[in-house]
C-alpha cells in the first residue's frame, strides 16, 4: 500500500535519514519505534510531503507521492495525527473535526462522517460544542484522531499519541488506535512507547539514527535481545 524506497532527508545541510525503506501493507498496523531523535517524526513528515527527500521515493497504491503538495498527499488517502495534537483551542470541537474534511471528496460526506465519528467517540459527541482548548489531554487527542478521520483517509499515521498522557490514558488512547484499524483504516504508528506499540502491532521497524535497524513482527522484536536492553530495560 505505501511503500517508502531508500529515502535520504535533510534539514538543510544536516542530514536526518539515510536510505530509509519500509513498506506498510493494507490493513496493518505498523510501527515504528525508536529513541526520540532518531527519525521518526521526520519520517512521517516526508510521507505528508512536508519535507522532501533528496533520494529515494514515496509510493501510494502504486503512485509516487513525494513530489506532491501535501494537500495531494491527503487527498490520495494519506493523513496524520500529528505529535502535540494542534487543536485550534479556541475553536469547539466540532468545528476542529470540520477542519478535517475540506477538500471535496471529504466535504460531500462530511455529515456522514461526523455521525460515524461521533459513534466511535461518544465522549467527543459530549463536548462537540465545548472550545477544545478547555479539553483533557486525552480527549484532544480523540479530537484529533477524529479530524484526521474526517478526511477519509485510506491509511493514517500517528506521531506520538501516547505523549505527555498519564499511564491510564496511554492505555486508552493505544485502545483507540486498535479500534480505529479494526474499522478497516490502515495504521501507521511512530512511537517512543515501545512495549505498547510492539504488543499490539502486525509488524514493526527500529530507527535508530537516522537509519532503519531491525524489522519484525511485534513479537518478534520483543523478544531481540538488542530492543530488551536498549527499548524495554530488561
């Protein structure tokens, strides 16, 4: 489904990754894990054609993606749930959710949407009309996963929902990626939570400086020697 082949990125002179490939297969959740710094973000970044890479490509079903506009990009089915949630604060939720669904295929079912959006997340219906500022750091985030639902996207990507949450939340929030897949939409995960994510995925990879490490089933990469001592301290 999307298929990442040897991508090099910068930041200006520096570079951030090097020949980074992976493939994400339809219905799956994959992650990827690693120490903050090591790439993940920029990843996820370059899928969303905000950054460019200077080698390699970006595939989606088949087209490349990676010299597209980023409002393309969401347009082919790809979108983000990005790091920090940015919610507009001010805004109600509802409104927030509506900002997920501008482009024309999304806003002529944008109705449709919503009521499947709020069915998934009854506590957003609660607080539809309540500013999202004044929400829980858990229920921004359900906010923002739900206005990255609003653009019908065929795959999407979470950078670091679990962040700045309490335990109890990490573990509500890990509950909501499950049930956004088992909805049928192909996840993407980057995260730091690695006993979390590797328990609960298809199949995962470790990015370590820039560079892809070792890949796996969840399971498999759980039970590595090298992610116990450097991931999971044991």
């Amino acid at each position: 489904m999307l298929k990442v082949e040897g991508i090099d990125v910068f930041y200006g002179d520096l570079q951030v990754l090097w020949e980074v490939s992976f493939e994400v297969k339809e219905g799956e959740i994959l992650v990827l894990v690693g120490a903050n710094g090591a790439g993940k973000s920029t990843t996820l970044k370059t899928i969303s054609s905000l950054l460019t890479p200077q080698k390699g490509r970006i595939m989606f079903n088949g087209e490349p993606i990676h010299s597209l506009k980023p409002f393309q990009v969401l347009e082919r089915g790809v979108a983000q749930v990005p790091e920090g949630r940015r919610l507009f604060g001010e805004m109600s939720v509802e409104e927030n959710l509506l900002m997920g669904s501008l482009s024309p295929h999304a806003k002529a079912k944008r109705q449709q949407t919503l009521e499947w959006i709020y069915e998934l997340f009854p506590r957003v219906k609660e607080r539809r009309k309540q500013a999202a500022g004044t929400l829980s750091g858990g229920e921004q985030q359900m906010v923002a996963i739900g206005r990255g639902l609003m653009s019908l996207p065929k795959i999407l990507m979470f950078d670091e929902p679990s962040l700045g949450l309490s335990p109890l939340l990490v573990e509500h929030i890990f509950e909501l990626v499950k049930k956004v897949n088992q909805e049928g939409l192909t996840v993407l995960l980057v995260e730091q939570n690695v006993h979390n994510t590797l328990a609960m995925c298809d199949r995962a990879y470790v990015l370590e400086n820039g560079r892809i490490a070792l890949t796996g089933s969840g399971q498999e990469l759980m039970a590595n020697p090298h992610v116990r001592e450097a991931y999971l301290g044991l």
